[in-house]
C-alpha cells in the first residue's frame, strides 16, 4: 500500500505517465503508420462514458459542446476501510456526519485547432450539503435541534475552478488512438464559503474543506489516454494527474491525485452503446490547515482526514442521434458504486454516483 500511496506525489505520476506514452507507443506505431483516420477522430462512433472527459482529439475547426451532470452521494463514517458509528466520531468530535450529498453541472467546449491538436475548456456550477448530528451531552442556548439530534444541513453553491486543457493526438489510427494533454486549472472557485449568522458551529466563519467551490490553488492536470476502437468494441484507459503547486491564501493545499481509467464498450444497437469502467483514485494527504477552523468540530474541519485510496465501478450506456433534427447529438449516463476505500483519518462512505451527458458536435 505504501508503494500505491507514492503516486500521490506529482514527481512520480509524470514518470508514470512518461513510461505509459513511450510503452504504448511502441506497441502502436507500426500500425499506425499504415492506418490513417479519415476525420482525425471517431466522434461519430465515440462510446466514452459519460463520466470519462478525456477521449479523443477533434478535427480541425470541429466544435464539440457538451453539459455533463454528476450527482455523488456519501453516508456514514470509514476509519481506514472500517465503517464506525456516531459515538466512535464523538471520541474526537463533536459533531458526526450523516450524508452529504455533492451535485456538479459542467459546461465544456472543445475545438480542433488542427487534425491533431485541440483546445478543452471546462466550467463547473457546484452544490454541496451535509447533515450531522450533535454530540448527545453537548447543547447550546437557542440551538434548533431535531430529531436524534440531527442539525440544520450545511450547504454551499456556486462556480468551480476553471480548466483548460490542451490535446495532442500523438497516433490517430483507424484502430490505436493515443493522446496527450497538458492543463491548468485556474481557481475561480471560492473558498471562502462561511455558515450564516445563526448556524451553530460555524457563524459567520469559513466552513470545512470540503463544502468549499474551489482549491483555491492553480494546479497542473498531465493526461495520458490510449483508445483501440474495432467494429463494435472499443477500450480505453487513460491516466491523469492533478499536481499542486502551491499552498492557497489560507495556508493549504489539497493532495496531489492520481486516477486510473479503464473501460470497454460495445455497441450492439447500431446508434446504442453499452461500457463497463473501472476507476482507481489515489490522492495524498492534505498539507496545511485552515487556522480559523476548529478541528474538533467535526471530521470534515480536520486536514488530516483527508486523501487516501478508492477504486470504483460503472455501467453506462451511450446513444447517438444520426438522422432527423437531433443529427450528431450524443446523450450518456453512468452509475457507479464503491468497490473499495482506505481513507486517510475519518471520512465519509462513498455510497453511489450518477452522471449524465449530453453532447453535440459540429
């Protein structure tokens, strides 16, 4: 498992992903010399599932519009991978978390500047809300508690970061595709989200990391993604990063992430695809802390519980419009469960996640 944890830091994920475009490039140039795509990309047939953002280059002066929703559900508290109740939390803190729920709408454009090369660009709106409950011994004047406890939910909404990514298909064959992509993402996202005059724990002060809109640091996002498309069958995995650069104007940085793709898709309807992916996600622990919060508050308002090691599952479907006034529409959606989590401290369970897409190339 320590051997896992060193993806987290970003010297070791760019020698990884270095290693995965000379392997594969290897493997795939011989080919590729004799097979050449017509359009530079296979939008026409693209399978990815919804909650996949990086596939394929577009070709020159291409557009590619799209709005993707994700919905992620949490529940309960892990202790490393072990599920722990309420009064295990309240050894440390005084509140415990029941669920949170975070809702993500993102707009993104794509354009081919050239058959090889093109310009992504992604902006999020984002609604997040928890609820906990009080320790049972604590009580505190003109508190609005209900039942068992339970407390009026916190929640936050608005802009995301901003990211911009640049593609680069470096193989661009009828069957092999494989690209690069190097990006920013530019903190546009506030993370100065406080609680309201009359909530109990935090008045009119910053809340937990977590329920912020944004990292607050400019971060680096290296990509690396590989795609065999052949008749109905298509595969893909795809490595990426997420580098921080700096500590944010509060004095802390989220954990370098490292997240590894898989998925196989086969379209047996014509226009209808189906895929299955697997999705490993390793991110470090947090470096720094917020002064103004409490960290016995509640898990979230510690650093420390943050970063660790998730693997998830997906089944989607994708449908293509090809005729009539719909033409080169795409429209996908996603589910996923946990398979497994090891989580640094305490947090919350991962439960289930929805995502939705629409897209429309011209």
């Amino acid at each position: 498992m320590n051997k896992i944890r060193k993806f987290s830091h970003g010297r070791n994920a760019f020698c990884w992903i270095l290693f995965l475009v000379h392997f594969i490039s290897v493997q795939a140039q011989d080919q590729s010399k004799l097979e050449t795509c017509d359009k530079g990309c296979c939008c026409s047939s693209d399978p990815t599932p919804a909650g996949v953002m990086i596939s394929h280059v577009h070709q020159k002066n291409e557009w590619m519009i799209s709005y993707r929703y994700m919905d992620m559900g949490m529940s309960g508290v892990l202790d490393g991978t072990k599920s722990v109740d309420a009064n295990s939390v309240y050894t440390n803190y005084l509140m415990s978390p029941n669920t949170m729920r975070m809702d993500m709408h993102m707009l993104m454009g794509m354009y081919g500047i050239t058959d090889r090369l093109t310009t992504m660009v992604m902006l999020n709106y984002n609604v997040n809300s928890m609820t906990m409950t009080m320790l049972p011994t604590v009580s505190m004047p003109g508190m609005d508690m209900g039942p068992s406890g339970s407390m009026p939910p916190m929640k936050t909404t608005g802009i995301g970061d901003l990211k911009l990514h640049f593609l680069y298909g470096l193989i661009n064959g009828n069957y092999h595709q494989l690209l690069v992509s190097g990006g920013v993402n530019i903190p546009l996202g506030s993370i100065q989200q406080k609680g309201d005059r009359s909530h109990v724990m935090y008045p009119n002060q910053r809340l937990p990391y977590m329920m912020q809109l944004g990292s607050g640091t400019v971060d680096v996002l290296p990509c690396v993604n590989y795609l065999y498309q052949k008749n109905d069958l298509t595969f893909s995995s795809q490595l990426s990063s997420t580098i921080r650069t700096a500590m944010n104007q509060f004095g802390y940085k989220w954990g370098n992430e490292a997240v590894l793709n898989t998925w196989f898709a086969y379209n047996w309807l014509g226009n209808l695809s189906s895929s299955v992916r697997l999705e490993g996600c390793v991110q470090g622990k947090m470096t720094g802390f917020d002064p103004t919060l409490y960290r016995y508050n509640e898990p979230s308002a510690n650093s420390l519980n943050y970063g660790g090691e998730k693997v998830n599952t997906y089944i989607g479907s994708t449908y293509h419009f090809k005729s009539g006034f719909l033409k080169n529409n795409r429209l996908g959606v996603e589910y996923g469960i946990p398979l497994y989590q090891n989580v640094n401290g305490l947090q919350m369970k991962g439960k289930q996640s929805i995502y939705a897409s629409w897209s429309v190339t011209f």
